[in-house]
C-alpha cells in the first residue's frame, strides 16, 4: 500500500465501523484478505476485533472446504455418468488463478456441460444426487436449448449453478461450444 494515495488508520475501528466494516466483509467474502492484514497490524485492530476478524476467516476457510467436498463429489458423479464438465468461477479461479487458493474463498459451485448433456445431467443431479432444483423450466427442455443454466440447492445446502453457456441469450448464442470444453486447465 506504500504506492497508493490510501493510508490505513492509525487506531482500531470504532464500534459502528468495525460493524459496518464486517458487514461488508461477509457480503464480499473477503475474510481471507482482510484477516491476515488484520493479523500483521496493517489495520490496527482491537484485541476483540482481531479474534472476531480470526473466527470469520475459519468460518469462511470451512465453508470453502464443504463446497470443494461437494464439488470432488458432483464431479466424480458427472464423469461416472459420462457427462464432460467445466468447473467455473470460484474453485476454478483459486485453483488456476491464486498462488494460494485458499485465500479464494466462493459461496457455491459453478458447472458447465456440454448442451448436448444438459438436461441428462439436470436430471441425474435432481434424484441421483437429490439436488432441489430453484425453478423449472418454463416449457420442458428449454434451458437445455436456450436457457444460460439452473440452480440447484443439494441435501447439505450447497448451491450448485449447473450452466448449459456462460453467458445470456442473445450472447449466449455467439459462444462455441467446443472452445469451452477445449484445452482444460487442471487445477
């Protein structure tokens, strides 16, 4: 932070910005961040600010290892059914992108399939797996034809967006497929 105009505060937070700061926090997920900056006196923070700060990053840290469980699980689930998949976004970034994946913490898991698999998997992930879907497709087959994906909630409250493109229709339509399910990086 040395080449910023930004200068951290010289004291701990207050009690309504500290509150309004972990609010802030838990919405962005940025406990793993902001913990460690914490920690080293970066932020100067209270004693009891500090062991707040701690408990929010193991909370966040075990959260992170339920969805990476659950998505060893729906993976494995998926390539035992034959289904090929792209994982998306937080794994995927922590896994490919973070020198540290474990300061990438991600609130649900994030699918792709291929179209042609869609509504197989859809359907394997609602009873094999006893995902709830959010929403049902407002004619049948229709997020496996044009849709961008679907929601599911599984038995243990992980969120699971199964995704048929990465992007709405009409953008959705511009997208190849086959560069979506090429060069795979493993993570």
């Amino acid at each position: 932070m040395q080449h910023t105009r930004y200068r951290p505060p010289v004291e701990p937070f207050d009690v309504e910005t500290w509150r309004c700061l972990v609010a802030e926090l838990n919405a962005q997920r940025l406990w793993q961040l902001a913990a460690p900056q914490f920690a080293l006196g970066v932020w100067p923070v209270s004693g009891i600010q500090l062991q707040e700060a701690v408990e929010a990053e193991e909370r966040s840290a075990a959260q992170t290892l339920l969805l990476d469980k659950q998505l060893a699980w729906v993976t494995d689930e998926l390539l035992g059914w034959g289904v090929s998949y792209r994982v998306l976004k937080g794994p995927a970034h922590a896994g490919a992108l973070w020198a540290d994946p474990s300061r990438r913490h991600y609130s649900d898991l994030d699918i792709l399939v291929p179209t042609a698999q869609f509504d197989h998997a859809a359907s394997l992930i609602g009873t094999s797996l006893g995902g709830r879907r959010h929403a049902p497709d407002p004619i049948p087959g229709w997020t496996g034809k044009v849709g961008k994906g679907v929601t599911f909630t599984l038995p243990d409250g992980v969120e699971l967006d199964l995704h048929r493109t990465i992007v709405r229709n009409p953008f959705g339509a511009g997208v190849l497929e086959d560069d979506l399910f090429s060069d795979p990086i493993a993570f």
